[in-house]
C-alpha cells in the first residue's frame, strides 16, 4: 500500500509545482484581474510583474481610473500572452481590507508595482490613460541590464549615476541569474552594466565572478567599491546593491516631489547652481560624516536652484545667493543663514535640533533666545516663517482621495 501510494504522491507534487510556476490568472470578462486573499500570493509569487490599482468603489477617482485600468490590461494581455510575465490585478479596498492593510493604502487609487515576488518601493505616479499604462510595463519588462564589450566601454559612463558593474564567464551561470532579478527590482536606482568571457577576464579570475559598485564620482567623494557577500543569495545581494544605489542625500525632482513629500520626514535640502558640483560633494560629504544618526528622522536632498525658484523666492533668496540651505518641515521653510556655516562642525546638526525644539520657529516670531547665542534666521522678527512650498507637491486632493488628511 505505502509503495503504491509515493509514486501517486510525488506526481501529486509535480503537478502543484508545475502549477505554481505557470499559474497565470485570468478574468473570463477582462480587464484588470479582481485580487483576493484567496489568489494574491500565487498571483504575486508566479509572474515577473504585477500592476496592482488598489480602489474603492465610493471614490471618484478610482470610478474614473476603473475603465481606463481595464482596457489597459487587455492591452497588455495581448502584448504579453505568455504565462507568468505580467498581469494587472485589482484591489478592492472595502472588501479586502487585509491586503489593503497589507499594503498600507492611505490614499485611493493607489497604483503599485510587485516585480518578482517584491513590492516596489515606489508607486506608479505617472500619466493614467491606458497608453501610458501599456507602454510603463513595457520598460518595466525591459533587460535592465547593458552589456559591455571591452572595459573601454566604461569609461564613457554617466559620472552623475550610480552603476553597478558584473563581470561574470557566462551568461547561464546561477550567479547571474542571482544578479539579473536584482537588477530588475533596483532598475530605478542604478544603472548596471555586465560583462562576460573575455570582456571581464581582466577584472576577475576565470570561475570567480565579481560585482562592483561605482559612484557617482560627479557629485559624490564616494570609491568604488566590491562585493564581498554570497552571490548566490537574492537578499543578501539586493540589500547590498540597494545600500549603495540608494543615497542618503537624493535629488528632489518635480517627477519625485511627492514620493518623497508622501515620506513625511521633513526636508534638509541644498539648493545648487546646475554647474556647482562641488557645493553638492562637500554637502554630502558633511551629511555622511555629520548626520548619519539623523537619516530616520529628515529626508537629505539636494535640488537644482533653477528649477526650484519659486521655494527660493518664499525663503526671500534668487539664484543669485546659491548654493543656499533650509528646512522645510511641512508646515513653514526656515533658511540656514550662511551656507560656508556648513563646514564648521555641528552647526548644520544644531540646526536640526532647532527644528525639533521648536527654536526656529519661536525665534522668528520673537527674535533670538535670551540665552542663546545659537544660529538664527535673518528673515525677521515678529513674522511667521514662510509656508511650506513642497507640502504643496505632495499628493493632491484633485488627484487622490486621501484617507490621512493631515498625513504630511
């Protein structure tokens, strides 16, 4: 009875496996796939991509996105029939509350992206019609990876990205694979490049493949450096690569305001002249050697002075006075009064501490402390600091139904 019983079994086993990979769900009507926590995680688990629009029915933004999500995915399913490489799903909120949870939705819709079994940490924030829908996954499902020739071909590489480099002896090593999901779920922070056989012998003895992180030496004092962990553990190699691709200082673009807005840590930001990179090396220099302690508690950003002019003008500063540093909290923006205050040590981490006292603002409606010779504005006495100017870029009431109101 037990012999003839394993052999059943493990055909059993077999068949769920083979399931398990392939498993590519549909929905008889189109459209997006409707996701519950019956057929979430194999959804997740068996396709290279899943597009996730978290809705609620009672939400007019999500009534006018649900159409335009549908015919979207259709769009993709008859770009990308095979199995397991990508399907749109749908959450509904109300009913799902444990993968909205999950999830943590604070606002509807929402629009997320799970690449290989991992979320994303960035939400999808771009054009919602179902072109841009369609053609967004086809970059995501694009080889993030470029591959080089000869070691020539990395000396032309961009200074202003962070690269990460692989020299391997074949692409059909395990080591590669390891190092092409990663490089699929970090695409949106470092540019990687790989090099095979004869392209990256010079840099690795034959059998020892070798994964190096280049800086961006343009506007950073940062080396190169080499991987020292498994290569053939996913996790451990994707918290490496993600250390070193995502920086503790980032550049604030109008394309990144309200992610980085939606983090609720308030803003230590350098506005630049586009030509100054020597103002953004020192800056991040001082805030890698100075403030390490504090990256939980304020986002470290650098922004293009140009650009950014409109904050600059409520701080009552041009183009003219870059590079110039201030908070923005949220609530009001305070100027950090003399740039070169920067390299003297412990001004910039005092003027944090100002912040979180409550020091700046008190100071600006009733002038300095009476004990404290410690930095202050030269905005004034007797006014309110100005409002915040990045709050304003952060999710919009026009775009979203925001369930946190006060949630920045």
């Amino acid at each position: 009875m037990t012999a003839s019983i394993k052999p059943l079994l493990g055909s059993c086993l077999a068949i769920v496996a083979v399931l398990h990979v392939l498993y590519h769900p549909t929905d008889a009507s189109g459209g997006a796939l409707p996701m519950t926590s019956e057929n979430i995680d194999m959804t997740l688990a068996s396709n290279e991509l899943v597009f996730l629009n978290f809705y609620a029915e009672w939400c007019r933004f999500s009534n006018i996105l649900a159409p335009i999500f549908n015919e979207a995915a259709d769009k993709i399913k008859a770009e990308f029939p095979d199995a397991g490489k990508v399907v749109l799903g749908k959450v509904d909120c109300d009913r799902e509350t444990a993968i909205a949870s999950r999830f943590h939705i604070s606002k509807y819709p929402t629009l997320k992206i799970v690449r290989n079994g991992q979320l994303s940490k960035r939400e999808y924030r771009g054009q919602r019609s179902a072109e841009a829908f369609l053609e967004f996954v086809k970059k995501q499902l694009e080889d993030p990876i470029k591959e080089f020739h000869s070691l020539k071909d990395l000396e032309n590489l961009d200074s202003k990205k962070r690269s990460i480099m692989g020299y391997f002896d074949r692409r059909d090593q395990s080591e590669y694979d390891i190092f092409r999901k990663v490089a699929t779920n970090l695409k949106e922070d470092c540019q990687f490049h790989v090099g095979f056989g004869e392209a990256s012998q010079a840099m690795h003895p034959p059998g020892t493949p070798i994964i190096v992180f280049r800086p961006d030496v343009a506007l950073s004092h940062e080396n190169d450096e080499t991987y020292t962990g498994s290569l053939t553990n996913f996790d451990e190699l994707k918290v490496w690569i993600q250390e070193k691709c995502v920086p503790l200082v980032r550049e604030i673009t109008f394309e990144s305001a309200e992610e980085l807005t939606e983090e609720g840590l308030p803003f230590l930001i350098l506005f630049y002249k586009p030509d100054d990179l020597n103002s953004i090396k020192d800056y991040k220099a001082i805030i890698e050697q100075q403030l390490l302690d504090e990256k939980q508690n304020v986002n470290f950003l650098t922004a293009d002075g140009k650009r950014f002019a409109h904050p600059l003008h409520h701080l009552g500063k041009s183009e003219d006075d870059l590079p110039v540093i201030a908070i923005d909290s949220f609530k009001h923006m305070y100027l950090f009064p003399h740039f070169n205050d920067m390299y003297t040590p412990g001004k910039l981490k005092q003027f944090l501490q100002d912040l979180y006292s409550g020091k700046l603002h008190r100071e600006f409606h009733y002038g300095p402390d009476p004990t404290s010779n410690e930095i202050q504005s030269d905005n004034g006495k007797g006014t309110s600091p100005p409002e915040s100017k990045f709050k304003e870029l952060g999710p919009s009431k026009h775009r979203y139904t925001l369930l946190e109101k006060d949630e920045l």
